[in-house]
C-alpha cells in the first residue's frame, strides 16, 4: 500500500513538475513571438521613415528649385516689361536682347512647371508606397491563435510527456 501512495506521489509531483516546465515554456514562446513582433513593427516603421526621408529630400529640392526658378522668371518679366535698351543700339543687338529674353523666359516657366510637376509627383509615389507597399505588418487570426495556449493542450500530450522525468 505504501509503494502504492509513494508512486502516486512522484506521479502527482512529475505532473506537476511537467506542468510547471509547460507553462514557462508557453510563456517563453508568448514572449518571443511578441518581441518578434515588436521588431517586426519597429522595422517596417524605420522603412517608412526611409521612405518619408526620401521624400522630403526630392520635395524639399523641388520647391528651392521652384522658388529659384519664380524668382528669375521675375526678373525676366521685370525686363521684358522696365528694361530698355539704349534708343542709339543697333537694331540686332536689341533682337537679340529680346530673343535671349525670351528663351530664358520659356526656359524658366518650364522649370518652374516641371519642378512642381517633380514635387507633386514625389509626394503622391510616397504616399502610394507608404499605403501599399510598406505597411505596419499585422498579425492574422490564424496568427494570433496560435499564440494562445491553455493547460488542456499539455494534458492531451499523452502520458509518457505528461509524466516525463526531467532530464
């Protein structure tokens, strides 16, 4: 009867002992898969910062680009419309002034047009990448499910791991 109740006890104590290793176990894997996570999070979060840097570059670019190219499209119109050539200037050398004049104008006007054009375009394919392509990653249900783990799972193991001797 003694060896009866003295099995018994080390049955109930490796039960226990096995159950104990299976809760720090569920809960050491918990814990690693929601650093992993985490991680996961922070890295897709310095790529949206990478891709919110490049952005700002290019679109902080355009912009001087753009009031550089106002400011001298200005001074071309201020001269188109104050700047006079001597009245005693041959007739070539003021067509040539107002042709130099113009091409720069129209240089002008099309950089300023393309560098808005460059801003705005930058902005919105940030945007596209920030809201297709690199988004936070999301765990799945399927994912989340199975995290979760109850002392169910570590009783249907089976006898020979309910009550494994430790090793």
């Amino acid at each position: 009867m003694e060896i009866l109740a003295a099995i018994g006890l080390g049955a109930k104590e490796l039960f226990a002992y096995n159950r104990e290793s299976y809760k720090f176990d569920q809960d050491q894997r918990l814990e690693r898969e929601q650093l992993r996570l985490e991680m996961q999070v922070k890295r897709f979060e310095l790529f949206r910062e990478d891709v919110r840097d490049l952005v700002e570059l290019t679109v902080g670019r355009m912009d001087v680009y753009h009031l550089v190219g106002a400011l001298f499209l200005e001074f071309c119109v201020s001269l188109f419309c104050e700047g006079r050539v001597q009245a005693s200037a041959p007739p070539f050398l003021l067509s040539l002034f107002l042709l130099s004049n113009a091409c720069a104008f129209v240089y002008l006007l099309l950089a300023v047009w393309l560098s808005m054009h460059a801003s705005i375009a930058s902005h919105s394919f940030g945007v596209r990448l920030l809201t297709r392509f690199v988004r936070l990653p999301i765990p799945s249900p399927k994912q989340i499910a199975a995290l979760s783990s109850n002392l169910a799972d570590f009783e249907s193991q089976g006898l020979e791991k309910v009550l494994r001797l430790p090793v």
